[in-house]
C-alpha cells in the first residue's frame, strides 16, 4: 500500500482542498478502510459553508463521514474483520458508560466520539467504532448503497420516535435527503404520507419514493391549509415532522397536527434559534412535542438491514457520481439547490 494518499482537508469556510496526506496506520483495535464510496450529506455541507461543526470538526481537518469500503489493515487485537472485508464504519459511536448510555439513550451519550476523513481514498476508523459501530456489508449490496447507512439510521430514529402506527397521516416538511428519506421509511411502514416541499424536482423525487400526497406552496399558511384539508375534517395530521432545520418551519408543523399529534422537530436549527409557539393550542390540544438527534448502534442495524432488504430504494438516493478532486464543484452545485438528492465521492 502506498504511503500517501489524496485527501479532503477542510481549511475554513468554504475551504476544502484536495491535499497529499500520509496514508494513516492501524493502531491496536482500529482498522484501516479502503474509501469504496463516500456520500454527501446536508450535515456536510453545513459544514462546507460555515467552515467548522462545533462537536464533530474544527479545521484543519479531514473531512466527510458516510462511507463503506474494503478493510486493508486490520490492529492488533481486532478479531470481527480482516483484510477483504467489506464494511460500513458509521460516522460515532458511544461510550455505554455514562449516564444516557446506561439509559438507553446513546446518541446523547457524554462522550460521543465522531470520526470523520470519509472524502479520501483510505480512512482510519477508531477502536470504539471498530467495536461498536462497524458493520460488515452483504456481497450483494453495493459499497455506495450501504454508505446510506449513516443517514438512514438518522431517518429511522426520527420516524420510530414519533410513535407512529400503521395508517398514520404523517406530513414531512422538507424535501432534502433526510426529509426525502423519513417519507420513504414513513411510507414503507404503512403510513399515509404528506411530502410539503418547495421545489419541482422534490415534488418529483416525493411521489417516487411512496409519497400519497404532495404540497406545494409558495407560503407557509397555504402549506398548512392544503395540508390540513388533505385529512378528515381539515383536524389535521397524526404527525407532523420537520426536516428543514429553520424556526418558520417549526411552527408549521406545530399548525399542522391534530388534536392529540405529535410534532417531531427533526431539522436542527443554527444555535441561538428561537421559536414562537401557541402555548394554549399545544397544551389544550394535547399536543405531543419531540426532537429527534442524531442514531444509535442498534438503529444503525435496522438501517443497514433495511437497505440489504431490498425494500429501501437506495439507488433513487444516489443521483450523482464524482471523483475526489471535483468535490468542491459538487458542493457550489449543492448549494445553489441542485436537483441531486446524494453525490456519491468515487476516490
């Protein structure tokens, strides 16, 4: 194996070069992973634009964190994988000592530990990943389907946390990947449900992946109308779940659910975002609130079981391919709302 390798180096904002760096080495535990297949993400470019993520990156940094590839160095110590072994490496894992570990809520865990260099030809994957959240593909499931895993699992997590039941009404608010994904995982459990999105090629992506109903609305009070008048009575939906991360679009889903609903506030808003909420409506109406972050080790196992089913359509995710030299290129398309769902980082 040669002893450098072409990189990702985050710099600041907007500042992502494609640099020389040395190919890193298995310590006791740890593996290293040949990249396979490594996928933008919304997170991901968050972090393009701002130049930094306050818990998972401060630059200069490697940078990505969805990926699956093929073990090339195995540590000393590590017994579950060998060289050969195709995986998916999820992007943290939890330390199952501290206080929400031990309550069964580890993705609040106080020592979550992130890892990211996915946009490189090789990774290093920390010991406690290895151990935790590692996880070997099925050979009949493409590299780049399974490095779906991360976000999925993030999807999965939402959607279960909002206590739905079969035939549900549940309205998702957002047409990114992540909103596209929790309408799709919505739709496979049996839901009825609403995709209220902005643009063509959302609308378009919606109905593909199980959407029942599509609104499109040039403002919020028509989205919630239209939204509303698709349920009977106009009551309003079962669940309403926002995926857009931005304080208007908390409120709106508030104004979409039923007496009795819940609201799952999905979309993580800038830090220091405040909304307004009408305190009488939720507490008289019985309004149920929840928020949903980031995945744990076992959901992250009904994600990748998921895709390795064959019912998740994985492929309609990945609508785009690029090299790791035209990475840049690919998050300014990003940004100026290119109609690509995922761009799959080929190095």
């Amino acid at each position: 194996m040669a002893t450098t390798m072409r990189a990702a180096v985050l710099h600041g904002r907007e500042d992502v070069r494609i640099e020389s760096v040395p190919v890193p080495e298995a310590a006791p535990g740890e593996l290293i992973v040949q990249v396979g297949a490594a996928l933008t993400c919304g997170t991901d470019l968050k972090v393009f634009r701002r130049g930094y993520h306050a818990r998972m990156i401060v630059p200069p940094a490697l940078f990505g964190h969805e990926l699956a590839g093929t073990v090339v160095e195995a540590g000393l110590g590590v017994t579950d994988f060998a060289p050969g072994d195709r995986v998916v490496a999820l992007n943290s894992a939890p330390c199952g000592q501290c206080y929400f570990c031990e309550r069964g809520q580890e993705n609040l865990c106080d020592d979550l530990l992130f890892n990211n260099g996915a946009y490189a030809e090789y990774i290093r994957i920390p010991a406690r990943i290895v151990s935790k959240n590692t996880l070997h593909v099925p050979d009949h499931v493409p590299l780049e389907h399974a490095a779906l895993t991360e976000p999925l699992a993030c999807a999965v997590h939402g959607f279960e946390d909002s206590r739905p039941r079969p035939g549900d009404r549940v309205a998702i608010i957002g047409g990114g990947p992540l909103g596209l994904m929790m309408l799709h995982v919505a739709a496979l459990a049996g839901c009825e449900t609403i995709a209220v999105v902005k643009h063509d090629g959302q609308a378009e992506a919606a109905r593909h992946l199980g959407a029942a109903h599509v609104v499109q609305a040039n403002t919020i009070r028509k989205a919630i109308r239209e939204t509303r008048a698709l349920t009977p009575k106009d009551r309003g939906v079962d669940i309403a779940i926002e995926a857009v991360g931005v304080p208007d679009a908390w409120e709106e889903a508030v104004e979409m659910v039923r007496k009795g609903g819940t609201v799952n506030f999905f979309g993580g808003c800038a830090v220091g975002t405040q909304v307004t909420l009408d305190t009488n409506r939720i507490h008289y109406s019985d309004i149920t609130l929840r928020a949903t972050f980031h995945h744990t080790p076992a959901i992250c196992r009904k994600a990748l079981d998921l895709i390795a089913s064959g019912r998740f359509l994985a492929s309609a995710f990945i609508t785009g391919r690029a090299h790791l030299y035209e990475l840049n290129r690919v998050f300014k398309k990003l940004m100026n709302r290119s109609r690509e769902i995922k761009t799959a980082i080929v190095p």
